[in-house]
C-alpha cells in the first residue's frame, strides 16, 4: 500500500496535523480552504479539533463552541481531491438567513440538506474564496442563533 500524501486524510490509525491535513487538499482550492479555517478561527470562543468521523468524512477539523452543544458548529472535511465546508443549520438558524441573497448553489445546499433530529446537514465542496466567505457568513448567522437559543435556555432553568 502506498504512503503517498493523501495517506494522512485515510490512515485511521495516525491521527494527522491540521497542517498536514489541510496540504494535502488540491492546490487549486487550498487558499480557499486555508481561508474557510482562518475565519472559522477568527470567530470568538471557536476552538479547532482533529477527530475521525468515518466513512465518508474520515480525519476531519471540528469547529467547536460553547453555544452549540452536542455536536461541533462547523466542519472541515479536507479531502484531498474536494474538501468539504459543513455548516449544520437548525430551523432558527434557516430562518435567519438572507436566502434571497445567496447564490443558487449555496441556497440549494441549504434546500436540500439532510435532516437529522432537527438539524439540517449543509454540505459544500469548498471552490473559492468568495464562496468561503459565504459559507462562514451562514456559519456566524447559526452561531448568533445557538447562541441567543442557548441563553434562552440558560435564562428558563
């Protein structure tokens, strides 16, 4: 079996570097990728983790924060051939979104979304900059909504 740099995002039983994830994706779209953790990172209170998630996603960067509970805030699946930006959207954080205003590809996205326990599963094969920057305005949009259901929740107990 090959060894060959996209080795790390398959090897399950080597847990890799964000840095060495993230330079295996291709060239073309790495300065998207890069800008998609940067921003990510940027945000407040967001911390970066490396976790196997399995077929298909595989060694993957975990957004987490503490406004969204049970589950990370955003994903990084860095394929090496198409890297994937995941943002999971519950029905408050849909309703808050500028839909009118996004691309078609973005909007579809979000439409066709798979549904799990009240979470919409929005999933992207990150392209461009400027679709990055897209997708972790949604990404921010959902925050700011777990964050007020989360104080709700904190003001109710």
């Amino acid at each position: 079996m090959s060894t060959g740099s996209r080795a790390a995002w398959n090897d399950r039983f080597r847990k890799p570097s964000a840095e060495i994830l993230t330079s295996e994706v291709a060239r073309g779209v790495a300065p998207a990728v890069s800008l998609y953790r940067e921003q990510l990172l940027a945000t407040a209170g967001v911390t970066e983790e490396i976790s196997w998630q399995g077929v298909p996603w595989r060694w993957s960067l975990l957004y987490r924060h503490e406004a969204v509970q049970g589950r990370a805030w955003a994903y990084l699946v860095a394929q090496p051939g198409q890297p994937l930006a995941i943002v999971p959207l519950t029905s408050e954080g849909i309703a808050a979104l500028p839909m009118r205003r996004l691309l078609k590809p973005v909007q579809d996205a979000i439409t066709h979304a798979k549904q799990v326990e009240g979470v919409w599963w929005a999933q992207w094969t990150i392209q461009s900059k400027s679709q990055v920057e897209s997708l972790v305005k949604i990404a921010r949009i959902q925050l700011e909504q777990s964050s007020v259901a989360s104080g709700m929740a904190a003001g109710a107990a």
